[in-house]
C-alpha cells in the first residue's frame, strides 16, 4: 500500500489519516500501543519528507495479515532527495530535530537506502503478543542523551 505526498505540510495529517484507516484492515486497533506509535512514526517521517526536501514523497506500508498475531510492521517514506540523514544536536529550547531520535527510540529497527535519485527512510515495528516494555524497563537514562537529535535531509 502506498500514498503519494505533496510537499506540502497539510500533507502530514492526510498521511497520518490514511494509515490509520489501514490499520483496520489488517486487524490492528486505533488504540493499541502499536497503533500509536506507528502513527507517530508516519507523522515524523512524512514530516521530515515534506520540510527538509520540499519535494514529493511516498508512503509505504507493509502491515500484516489480520490473522497473524506475530508480526512485522513496516514504514517507508521515499523521497527525491540523494541528502542522506544528518544528526543534529539541538538545544532543550529547540522546536525542531527530534524525529529521527523518536524514530530511534520507539522503532524496532530503520535504516535508509539510496532510491533512484533520492533515498527511502524507513521503519520496522514488531507486532507480538507480548506488550512492548516501557521506557522504564530499558533503564535508560534520558539525560545520556539530552542534546542529541537527528534530522532526515
């Protein structure tokens, strides 16, 4: 499944729309905590297509089956920009410069790979049984990393 992005900002909220009414089709509620990071994965994403690039992008999906409980999900965002992401420190003021890190740290895996001209960015969550562990869980300290962020050029 794929939707074409406009390089317009309005365009994020469409995005996001759009992948919520495909969750459905393959069993995933609005409210499972799946569910909300994705979206918050396709917001950030389709942000950084449509701010950085001011180019057109396109949104893929690749969700599972409704009967598979244990699953991957997949998200990409494919651009026409060759730029790769760069990481950005940005001050506790900043307004902007944290997608990638959210995408870091709520995503299983993602990566990036050059695309014809551009390039695609691109995300894995694992659908499972087992709830996902709470930032808590991970014993991470959040100041190890304060000043940190990346952004996808």
């Amino acid at each position: 499944m794929q939707l074409e992005i406009r390089p317009d900002p309005s365009e994020v909220g469409r995005a996001r729309r759009w992948a919520r009414s495909r969750l459905a089709v393959c069993g995933i509620e609005v409210d499972e905590p799946l569910a909300e990071i994705l979206i918050l994965l396709v917001s950030e994403l389709v942000t950084n297509a449509v701010v950085h690039t001011g180019r057109p992008a396109v949104l893929r999906l690749s969700l599972p089956d409704a009967e598979v409980e244990s699953a991957t999900v997949r998200l990409e965002v494919a651009d026409r920009s060759g730029r790769a992401p760069v990481p950005r420190c940005v001050d506790g003021e900043a307004t902007g410069g944290r997608g990638l890190a959210l995408v870091d740290g709520l995503a299983d895996r993602w990566g990036w790979s050059p695309e014809g001209a551009g390039k695609s960015i691109w995300c894995e969550l694992d659908r499972c049984d087992q709830p996902r562990k709470s930032a808590e869980a991970y014993d991470i300290e959040a100041s190890a990393y304060e000043g940190f962020a990346f952004e996808a050029v």
